[in-house]
C-alpha cells in the first residue's frame, strides 16, 4: 500500500516539467521528514470547495496552522488525473494528508466542507502520531 501511495504522490513530478503548487508542496514536504503532505482537491464550481479555499485555508494560514505542513490546492477541473490519483471518491472538497512514516506514506483525508477548528484537529493529528485511511463527512 505505501508503495503505491509513493507513486502517486510522485505523478505529477513525472508527469510534468513545469512546476505547481502540488509539485512544491511535494518536494518540501519530502525533503522535511517531519512534514506532512496536505493537499486540497476542490472545483470552481462547488460553493463547498470555494468556502474551504476562501474561509477556511486563508484563516488557518492566518492563525500559523499550516506553517509546519506542506500545503497545496489542487483543482479538480484543470488537474483532474492528479486529482482522481489523491482522493478517495468522487466528492469534493477534500483535505487529504500524506506523513511519511517508518513504514512508508500514510494517508487521511476529511471531506466536505469543515470548520476550521475540525481541519485544526485533523491537522495537529497528522503531526502526532503515523496515520491510516479516515474519511469523515
């Protein structure tokens, strides 16, 4: 399971040669041991996604929750094979982090639209502790 969750943390480094945001947020996020993976796969059109990327996120960046996690925003639409590669379902948004651990990457994920003391949670289990597959919501 960690090795196919490696290689598609890995596909948009191989299947690009131009870099995004994920891309950035990969190689920081692999290059800090410590540092998990936290991506965001939303859509333009879903008022859900647009609450997280406009309320949520911007708040949590604000109060210095991300500071100590590798952070992306990938858009469904325009990325959709990275996107379909991240999320576990077809719904949208979803927060999902990868830590790596002694045995590999580990993965968890919250869906639908949070608050931001949930993605506060979510977020300081991630450094606590190695994690499986959660979805939420």
């Amino acid at each position: 399971m960690s090795t196919l969750i490696a290689a598609f943390l890995n596909v948009s480094l191989l299947a690009s040669t131009s870099s995004t945001a994920y891309d950035d947020a990969y190689r920081l996020a692999t290059a800090d041991e410590g540092r998990p993976l936290v991506v965001l796969v939303a859509a333009d059109w879903c008022p859900a996604c647009q609450h997280m990327k406009q309320a949520i996120m911007p708040e949590l960046q604000q109060r210095g929750s991300l500071a100590k996690v590798a952070f992306a925003v990938v858009n469904s639409d325009r990325e959709g094979q990275l996107a379909s590669q991240l999320m576990a379902g077809n719904t949208i948004p979803q927060l999902v982090m990868f830590v790596k651990t002694d045995k590999g990457w580990s993965r968890r994920q919250l869906t639908g639209s949070q608050s931001v003391g949930d993605v506060e949670g979510f977020l300081a289990s991630g450094m606590a502790k190695p994690l499986g597959t959660v979805t939420s919501r």
